[in-house]
C-alpha cells in the first residue's frame, strides 16, 4: 500500500503504530506525504506492514461468548449437581437429628419414670423396715442378712488325663 494511497484514511490506530514501530526499527524516513517518492521497496514494506496487521487483527479476535457459555456449561451442571446433593444430604441430616432428640426425649422421660420407680421402692422397703421393726426388734436384725449356700469345690469332678499341679 503506497504512502498517498486513499484507503490509508480508513486504517486503524494498530496499523499506524505497527508502521510505525517498524518505520523506526528499519530506520526508515519520517514520513512527508507531499515529498514522498513512491519506490518498489516502500511498496514492499507497505504490503508487509499491511500483512503484519491483518495478522495480529485475526489473532487477537475475541472469542463469542456463546462459546464461553458452552465451555462453562459442564462446570456448572457439576455445580449444581453437587448442590442438589449437598441439600439432600443436609434434609437427611436435619431427619436424623429430630429422630435423634426425640428418642433422647423418650429414654429421658424413661429413665425419669425407672428413678420414680426405685424411689417408690426404697421407700415402701423402708417403711417395711420400720413396722418390722416395731413389731419385733429381733426380726430385724435377720431381715438384712442374705442366704448363703456352702459349695463343695471337690464335687467337681476332674477332667480325665489331667494332673494336677498345686494342691488348694
């Protein structure tokens, strides 16, 4: 593309600072559009720079972001599988623990009524102990004593084919 071409009015501020840069890197002349001489290597390089900006202008075209959206697809429906389940397991959780109070609640309320239980029992044992008492002082010192049954330990008979080591 020559210097005083028409479609240079239409170019982008990429292209002026690309020509630019490789105006200084070459060590090309400033440019003077009214005293410019058109020569088959400014042609060159004006094809070249218009190449070079064609290039960089199709490399760095940005994605649509439909294909955004197609590529975060599969990320968010993990997402929202893994809260599905995450809610899930929570109302389970949230089940097995009203389950959990409510059968404390009730070993509770049993263990309130075996404590009312044993307390009835000491006491009516207790006021058996005193008309006991009452009635015969001597009945009562054998009302605590338990029976006891002797056990021969020789009526157990020995295995056979056995010796014994120590002696009882």
């Amino acid at each position: 593309m020559s210097w005083l071409d028409p479609a240079r009015i239409d170019e982008s501020a990429e292209d002026r600072a690309l020509r630019e840069e490789l105006r200084g890197l070459l060590g090309g002349p400033t440019p003077n559009f009214f005293q410019a001489t058109v020569t088959p290597e400014l042609v060159t390089l004006a094809e070249e720079l218009r190449k070079e900006a064609q290039r960089r202008r199709n490399t760095s075209r940005r994605k649509p972001s439909w294909m955004l959206m197609a590529a975060a697809l599969p990320f968010a429906l993990v997402l929202t599988g893994l809260g599905a389940w995450g809610i899930h397991q929570k109302q389970r959780a949230d089940v097995l623990a009203q389950d959990l109070a409510r059968q404390d609640n009730e070993h509770r309320q049993q263990l309130v009524a075996v404590s009312d239980q044993l307390k009835n029992e000491r006491q009516a044992k207790e006021e058996l102990v005193r008309v006991i008492q009452k009635e015969d002082p001597k009945a009562f010192r054998r009302f605590g004593k338990e029976l006891v049954i002797p056990v021969d330990r020789n009526a157990i008979p020995a295995a056979a084919n056995t010796q014994q080591v120590k002696g009882q």
